[in-house]
C-alpha cells in the first residue's frame, strides 16, 4: 500500500535508532558503488530520494541516475564489469514528459539506473532536487540533504535523525528552501495528491526492452508509430 500524503500543519521529530543508521550506510553503499563504477567510465551519477536525505526503510529503492545523455550501451557496459542488468524499460510518465531508461540491476527491481533519451526539462531535473539528492564525495562524507518525501513532508536531516514537516501550504516556502522553482514544487504535490487520492496513477508509455534490442533503436522503433512520443524526438533529441 502506498504512503499516504499528509495534510498541512504535521510536523513531527522523528530519532534514528542503530539499526536505521545501519540500513541507510548499507542502501548507501549500494549507490556508491554504482556511481564510483559509472563515473570511473567517464559517466557523472548521484543517487536521489530517502538515500540522499537519509530517511530510509527496508523498502527504499537504490535510485542512481544522470541527467544527460549518454548512449545506452556504453552505460550497460560500464554496469556489466560488474552487474547483471536483470531488465531494461523504457518510460514516458505524460505525453510531453522525457522518456527515460530505467536498468534494473537486482531481480526484485530494487536497485536501478536511470537516464533520459532527449533532453531534460528544468522542471523534469529539478524533480530530483526535490526529492534530495547526493554524489559520491556526499557519500563519503556522511551528508544528508533536505528534500521531500511521497507523503509530502520537508525532511530536514538533524543529528539525531529528521524533522519532517507537511509541505501544504507553504510551496512557496519549500521552493526557497530547496532552491527550485514553485511551478516545480505545486506540479509535484498535484501529482503526489492525485495518486493519493485515487491510487497509483497511469504512466503514458512503458517498454520492456527484448534483450536482443539495442534501447535506441527499440524507441526510434516505437516513435514511428506513436506521433506523441515522435514529438518529444523531434524536439528534444539527442539520436
């Protein structure tokens, strides 16, 4: 079951026991290890979401991406020294959304990489920042950095653990804080709301890449019969 979104005026002090310290060195050091392998092929990625601002369950994704393009077989390459990409998407959120490849490096579909296929709207990069997001030299020296969460509450990353508080309301203030623009912030608590409200909502487009498919020449494949996605090509692209 989703988390569900908290309404405004929550605020809450939340203390971190050993074991949630553990789990988020242990998530961390999974994101280190992609993005040191990736960056020592020349390919610049950071982690986002509970691993960057620190509030982690068992349940958080290892989220690794970039947000420029880089052809999809010298990423695979660079994760198959060491991984096995167990499935490869392709996904469009919206009709005017950039489609990305989503990696799947674990069976469970826990871990991933992901990366655009054109080029990235401003409010499509800030989504990330967010939501919190960290580097490698973050990594290293045990930084956290503030962002919101699905159930749309500001974690402020504490010592001791976080403040979170209900971001209703005070978008506009968030917006400030996080340094990213409120057209960003109200586009991201309209989605969060709605998925709330009427359960998970629909993604546009969806491609299970066959393995014997190269993903560039799978999407031109799919744009020619698909004019939206075509659009976004036209546009936006990089191939």
């Amino acid at each position: 079951m989703g988390k569900k979104v908290e309404r405004g005026g929550v605020e809450r002090t939340v203390y971190y026991d050993e074991k949630r310290w553990a789990l988020l060195e242990e998530k961390r050091n999974v994101a280190k290890k992609i993005i040191f392998l990736l960056e020592k092929n020349g390919i610049s990625a950071r982690t986002y979401g509970s691993i960057a601002r620190g509030d982690v369950t068992q349940e958080s994704d290892v989220d690794v991406f970039f947000t420029e393009y880089v052809p999809s077989y010298k990423v695979e390459l660079a994760l198959e020294k060491e991984y096995t990409i167990y499935k490869r998407e392709i996904v469009q959120a919206t009709p005017r959304s950039t489609p990305k490849a989503y990696l799947y490096l674990d069976p469970s579909e826990k871990v991933c990489v992901s990366f655009p296929l054109a080029r990235l709207l401003k409010n499509e990069i800030e989504f990330y920042e967010f939501g919190g997001t960290i580097g490698l030299k973050e990594i290293d020296e045990g930084i956290r950095k503030k962002g919101v969460n699905k159930r749309l509450m500001l974690i402020i990353p504490k010592e001791f653990g976080h403040i979170e508080r209900s971001i209703i309301g005070k978008e506009a203030e968030v917006a400030r804080e996080l340094k990213i623009s409120i057209e960003t912030v109200k586009e991201r608590v309209r989605v969060l709301s709605k998925r709330d409200e009427i359960g998970r909502t629909g993604t546009f487009l969806k491609f299970i890449v066959p393995v014997e498919e190269n993903v560039e020449n799978f999407v031109k494949e799919k744009a020619l019969g698909n004019w939206m996605l075509r659009r976004i090509f036209d546009e936006r692209g990089y191939f």
